[in-house]
C-alpha cells in the first residue's frame, strides 16, 4: 500500500466538499485547514497553525473537548453536536446546528499521530433559504394566527361570560321548574299541564297524574295525539282556545262520578302573544258534594215551618229563611245583617244577654217559651231552641235559633186554664157554703158524746180546707195565665202572718212538730192572701214530703234589705237533676214514694211566681234523703 505524502494530503483536505482541519497528537492545529472549516472563523490558516484546537474552534469544558481527548486516547471516532455560526459571506452569519467528528489517523504501528476534524453541516443554503422563506411565511402565518387567537381570546372572554350567563340562566330557570313542579305536586287533588303552541306536552305533574292516567315519563315532550288520541280530539277544542289566547275554566264530571275544574291559562310573552298554555285541573268532588249537602240541608232549612236563624255573637242575623219570613214578616233581605233585637219586645230585653251567657257556658237552650216581635208590631208566642253553631275545629263561631210558633198552642192553653178557672170558680161557691156548713157541724158536734162524729167531722173540716186550696190554687193559675193575679200590697207584720198558719195548722195536724223563730218585727209590704198562700203551700209541702213526727222548722233572717223566711223539712229531700223543674208549671217527682201522695204540681209554681211580682226570690237547698229547705225573700219596707 503506497502511502500519499503530506501534500496529497493537503490537496485532498483542501478539496474536500465538507470541512476539515487536520491536527497533530496534541491537538494543535497543523496548516490543513480547508476553506469549508475556516467558514467557522475569521481568522487565516496562517494565524492558526500551531494553535490549540480547543483555543480556536471549541471551547474547553465543552462536548468538543470531551470527543476529541476521547478520539485521541481511545483511538477511536467521536462526535460532538453544536449549534456554531458559519461565515456565509463577508457581511452575514448563520447559524447552524453542526456536527465534528473526529477522527483519529492511526501510523503503521497503529499509533495516532493525526486527528482529523471534520466539520459536518446540518444545513445547506439552499435549505436555509427555504427555511427562512418558510419561517417567513410561518411568522407571517403565526402573526396572523396571533392576531386570530387575539380575536379568539376575547370571543372566548365573550363567550365564557355569555356561557356564565346561559348557566346562571339556566339554573335559575332549572330553580323555577323545580320549584312549579314542587307546587303542583302539592296542590292537593291536582294535576297541572303545560304544553307548547303544537300542544305538546311540557310540564305534567301533579298528584292526581296517575288516576288522570298521566305518567311525566312517558309524557314530557309527546304529543298528546299519540299517548291518548281520543281524550286530545275531545279537548283538542279547549286546548285552541286557550293557545288564542282565551282564558277560561270549565267543570268535568268523570265516569266515576268525580267532579274537576279545569282551568285553562294562556301563558304569554312580552308582546302578548302566547307561547304555552297551563292546564290546572283540580279535584272538586269533596267541595261539590259539600255543596250539595249544604244545598240539601238549605232546602230543609227552607221547608221547615219553623224560623231558623242564625246569628253571631254580636247578635247580628246571618241567616233567614222562609219561615222567619212568614212568621215575623221581615224579608231575608232587609233583616240579614240587623240585630236580633228588632225581634225582641221591649220588656223582654234582657232575655238575649242571659241566653248567651248560657250558650257561652256550652249550655243549650231547649223549648225557652217566650214572645217575639213581628214586623208589625204583633206579639207572638214561640219556643225557642238555641245552640251553638261551629266550626270544624270545635270553636263556637255563632248562634242557631230555632224559633216555633205556639200561638195556637197557647191559645188552646188559654182555653184549658179558662176552662179550669171557670170550674174552680163554679166549685168555690158551694164548696163555700159546705165549708161553713162543716164548720159549724164540727163545733156543734166537738163535744158529742158518739167519738166517731167528733172525728168524722174533724176530718170533713180538714179535707173540705184541702179541697178549697186545691180549687184556690186552680184558680190561682187560671188568673195568672190570663195575666188577672192581682198582687194587693199593704204592709204587715210577717211574725203574725206565719204565726196564724202554724197555729191553724197545729189545729189540723198532729203529725209533725212546728218551731217558728226569729221573725219578730219584721214589717212587709205584700199581699197578705198570697203571701198566706206561699207559706201554706211551703209547709203543706214539708208536712206531705216528711214522715210523721218530724220537725218543721220556719225562721226568718233579715238581710241586705230583705227578708229571708225559710221553711226547712227532715223529709225525703229532691234530687238535683230535679230542683231546676219543681218550680215549673204541673211538675211533680215522680218516683216510688211520692207516687201515692196527691198533688197536681201547680203549688210551687204558683209560689214562685207570686213572690217574683213582689220583688223577691225563691229557690231551695236540698240533699236526697236528708231533707229540704224552701227560702224565699220579700224585700222589706223603709223604715
Ligand atoms: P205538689 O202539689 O205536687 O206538691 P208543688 O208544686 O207544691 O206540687 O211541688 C212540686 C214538686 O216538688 C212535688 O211534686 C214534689 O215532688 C217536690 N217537692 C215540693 N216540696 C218538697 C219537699 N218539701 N220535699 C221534697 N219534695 C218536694
């Protein structure tokens, strides 16, 4: 193998198309530099002979020092990659990423003498000059893409804060759906549809869906031409009228007899044109069979004979019918809404305040026979039954009065005490005479030598004095009925008033025991015979309603103006679901012990009444078994 000399090899290196520099074992650079590689610098060959590689091409520390010290001691080719400037002309630079290999040059003994670097570039002219065109058009692109993105940038601010809004719209829109199905669904008995302008359905909800056969999954968004053909042709018209804009309501009755209320409610937008529709159907059966109820119970209200009325507390009238109308002569009309007082006689006033205080107590007020005014003027007798009126919740919210006419009534009891009054005075003038006539027999007769005519005559007196109080009393009602019980007042000693009764009646009765005490001095002014009556009738009572050999005791107490006369008995005493009725007209107990004593129950009556027109008070205390007390009181005359 023939070895070329230093100056081929200088020819060979200076004409080679890449870059080359030849260097010595010590890395100094010997004068093979070709033109190519002196692209890398701006100084001559000459400058550079001799020099360390490093010093010139490549810095120390650097990949370059690492590959060439590696090339040299190893023997071996290394590569070291850099970005480096290249002299393109004398005016311009480029830089370019390039690659020094270097090579070490081995002597025949293998040793390396020389290290060839050879300076391989990564771009040509020609590729740069694209390149740059290309960077050009890729600026020119890239500014126009900046200018693209700038416009992007700020549609996206745009669009990110319409997006913001379309959220918040949406939510609150998602807020409101959320909170119309809350509502519909609990409207109890209800079912609520929206459809849009085809009548599609929108919204179905509610709590009567399922029974309507209504199910929001299958219906939300459908037609109502497919899910149910018939019920959409049959209400097709309505759905029209509603989508033109009409509001409206109408009443459904189903097969099974439940009643709705549909409502049909055009739902429009700011310029009034209407883009949904709401349907509200409502179950009403409970509120229409209430009404008919109450229309029943009005049509009962309005057949009765009797006058209903109904009135607050105030005493307003709320309600009239006709009867009221026909038995008091005021129309509904012109009495609704005016007190109850307009019905009321003068002397009467005082009736209503008393019967609500009773109501107020819970109590009822059954058959208060009294009279009422009509519109013109007449006085009519009635039984009133009132009672409470309320509501669900148990509150008394007002008054029912159930108002019945009893003129007739009275009238036929006015015939009866007429003719009892009529029979009494009838009687009284031969038992009269048969009084005196008994009278005198027993006198005649008290010292007879036959006992048993002593007696009978004794007992003839005693049952002829019976029957004249009886036949008295008789009368006594009869007069007061007919309004003619004369009260003839004068004052008087009531000590000698009671102490002629119990001495007339020590005459006759031998049974029971009499203690009269405390009533000295004590003027009245009444009507001695009533009085009389009153205390007769008290101790007649107590001598018939206590075993024989007891105790009657009589006492008088003054008080507050009054005086207290009480009459008080160890007999059989009243019960108290009793003592309220023994002061009414005819009333007697009526139980296994008093059932064989005789009596009409006219004489408490008579009593009660009698002392009422004197001013005073009568009432009894009574325990069942023990006996009872009768008080009544007359006020007494100013000294
Ligand atoms: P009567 O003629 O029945 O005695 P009254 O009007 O005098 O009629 O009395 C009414 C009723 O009151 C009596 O039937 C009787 O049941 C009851 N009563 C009256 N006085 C007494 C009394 N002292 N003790 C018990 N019950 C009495």
């Amino acid at each position: 193998m023939q070895l070329i000399n230093e100056d081929d090899l200088y020819h060979v290196v200076f004409n080679a198309p890449v870059g080359i520099c030849i260097l010595n074992a010590a890395t100094r650079i010997v004068e093979m530099v070709n033109p190519h590689f002196l692209k890398l610098t701006a100084k001559p060959v000459e400058e550079l002979a001799g020099k360390p590689y490093l010093e010139s091409f490549a810095k120390p520390g650097t990949e370059d020092e690492e590959a060439l010290n590696k090339a040299v001691q190893e023997g071996l080719p290394y590569t070291a990659r850099r970005t480096t400037l290249l002299r393109v002309d004398d005016n311009r630079g480029e830089t370019v990423l390039a690659s020094f290999l270097y090579s070490p040059v081995r002597n025949k003994e293998g040793k390396v003498t020389r290290i060839a670097v050879w300076l391989l570039e990564n771009t040509t002219e020609a590729m740069n000059a694209e390149l740059a065109a290309a960077n050009e058009e890729l600026a020119a692109a890239n500014e126009e893409f900046a200018a693209v993105n700038e416009e992007l940038a700020a549609a996206n601010e745009e669009l990110v804060s319409t997006n913001d809004e379309l959220a918040e719209t949406q939510a609150s829109l998602q807020r409101s759906e959320r909170l119309f199905r809350s509502i519909a669904l609990n409207i109890p008995g209800s079912l609520i549809l929206v459809i849009d302008q085809s009548h599609r359905y929108v919204i179905v909800e509610g709590d009567l869906m399922e029974k309507m056969g209504f199910d929001r999954r299958d219906y939300e968004g459908k037609h109502p031409a497919e899910v149910a053909p018939e019920r959409y042709e049959a209400s097709r018209h309505l759905y029209d009228r509603m989508m033109a804009g009409e509001k409206f309501s109408v009443e459904r009755r189903s097969e099974t007899g439940d009643f709705y209320l549909v409502h049909f409610v055009p739902l429009k937008n700011d310029e009034g044109e209407t883009i949904q529709g709401l349907i509200i159907l409502l179950d009403i059966t409970t509120i229409k069979q209430a009404e008919e109820k109450s229309a029943k119970l009005a049509a009962i209200v309005d057949s009765s004979d009797d006058a209903i009325i109904s009135k607050n507390f105030d005493s307003v009238i709320t309600s009239w019918n006709a009867s009221a109308e026909r038995m008091f002569g005021y129309k509904a009309e012109e009495i609704i809404g005016q007190t109850i007082y307009k019905l009321i006689p003068p002397d009467r006033q005082e009736e209503e305040p008393n019967i609500l205080a009773r109501l107020r107590r819970g109590e009822q007020v059954n058959h208060f026979e009294t009279k009422r005014l009509t519109k013109d003027g007449r006085l009519l007798d009635v039984s009133l039954t009132i009672s409470p009126v309320k509501d669900p919740q148990g509150n008394i919210i007002g008054l029912s009065k159930i108002a019945r006419d009893i003129t007739e009534k009275k009238l036929e009891e006015q015939r009866k005490n007429d003719f009892i009054g009529m029979v009494s005075h009838e009687l009284k003038t031969p038992l009269t005479s048969l009084s005196a006539i008994v009278q005198m027999a027993h006198s005649k007769l008290r010292h007879s030598e036959d006992p048993f005519l002593t007696k009978a005559m004794e007992n003839a007196n005693r049952q002829v004095k019976r029957m004249t109080r009886m036949i008295n009393g008789f009368l006594n009602v009869s007069r007061l009925e007919a309004g003619k019980l004369l009260i003839e007042k004068q004052p008087f000693d009531l000590e000698e008033l009671l102490q002629e009764i119990v001495a007339e009646t020590r005459l006759t009765i031998s049974t029971h025991n009499f203690n009269l005490e405390g009533c000295k001095d004590i003027i009245v002014n009444a009507d001695w015979d009533k009085i009389s009556s009153v205390v007769s009738n008290l101790i007649g009572n107590a001598i018939k309603y206590s075993p024989k050999g007891k105790l009657i005791d009589i006492y008088c107490k003054v008080e507050s103006g009054s005086v207290i006369v009480s009459v008080k008995d160890e007999g059989m005493g009243i019960k108290p679901q009793d003592i309220s009725r023994i002061f009414d007209r005819y009333y007697r107990v009526e139980t296994d012990n008093t059932r064989h004593i005789s009596g009409f129950g006219v004489g408490l009556y008579l009593s009660a009444e009698i002392i009422r027109r004197h001013g005073g008070e009568i009432w009894v205390e009574s325990e069942s078994g023990k006996g009872s007390t009768f008080y009544f009181s007359l006020p007494l005359v100013q000294q």
